[in-house]
C-alpha cells in the first residue's frame, strides 16, 4: 500500500518540487493512475495522528488517503474532533494526479491538443526533466561514455 507513496516521491525528484512534509500518504496506484483502498485504513490514520499529537499538533499535518476508502473510516473520537476542528486533515485521493497536487501544492498539468503539459505543472516539470536526462544520455553515448552501476559518475569504456 505504499506505490502512491513511492510515485509521489519519484514525480518530487524528477520534477525538482519539494512536497509538504506534514502529510501522510497510503495507498496503492495501479497503471492507469487509480488509487486504490488499502487495508488497516483506520489504524493508519489514528498511528499518524497520534504521533502528530505527540509532537505538537500544527493544523497542517494530515493523511492522503484511497477515496475508496471513506466508507470504511471508523475513527476515535479525538481524530474526528480534530478534523472537525481543522487541526488535522483526511484528504481523500483519486487520482494519483490529485495527490501530487495536494503534496506539492502545484497543479498535476492536463495533457493538452498538442501534446504538451501547461507551464507550472508538475507534469510539465517532469516531462521537461526527462528531455535533459535524454539529452544527458545522447550526449553521453556520443562521446562513448558509460554508467557504472555502482556509481554516479561516467566512465570511460575500455
């Protein structure tokens, strides 16, 4: 239950978009960007929120969790009293675009007619991102350079 978790991150990195640190995330993604219900919803939430609790609770901190999973919240009561009073948040998601809207705090960016993403768009960001390490890698192979596996840095072939 953590691939939503895991593209959100990936989409971050790539996109070079810092995402809010005060969110929780669960939640499985499939292929065609569905986030679907997880097991041990409740036990999630309530486990964040106590830890939040704990640590002072901002009014900012809160849980991504599948929409398909609203039907089975059965939450203590100091949970829904702090939602009710706006010092935490269940923000239901589907799609995965709609949570890397929520965490990064930018709109996902709809693929338009031409093909393209608007500016200010994490997809944008993304697509634009993925052309400089296509760049990187054509200019790399023109020059007969190659990865090492175990490091960052190019190398020479032998």
């Amino acid at each position: 239950s953590a691939s939503s978790t895991e593209l959100y991150v990936l989409l971050s990195v790539i996109a070079r978009t810092p995402i809010k640190q005060s969110l929780a995330v669960t939640g499985s993604v499939n292929q065609l960007g569905q986030v679907q219900a997880i097991g041990g919803v409740n036990e999630k939430i309530e486990g964040f929120f106590d830890l939040c609790v704990a640590r002072g609770l901002s009014g900012e901190h809160g849980v991504l969790i599948p929409r398909a999973n609203v039907k089975h919240l059965m939450l203590k009561q100091a949970v829904v009293d702090a939602v009710v009073a706006g010092a935490f948040h269940i923000c239901p998601i589907d799609p995965v675009a709609r949570g890397i809207e929520v965490l990064a705090g930018i709109p996902a960016g709809e693929l338009q007619d031409d093909g393209s993403y608007p500016q200010g768009t994490v997809n944008r960001l993304v697509v634009e991102r993925l052309k400089e390490f296509a760049e990187a890698r054509r200019k790399m192979d023109k020059e007969g350079q190659r990865w090492q596996s175990n490091s960052r840095q190019p190398r020479r072939p032998r």
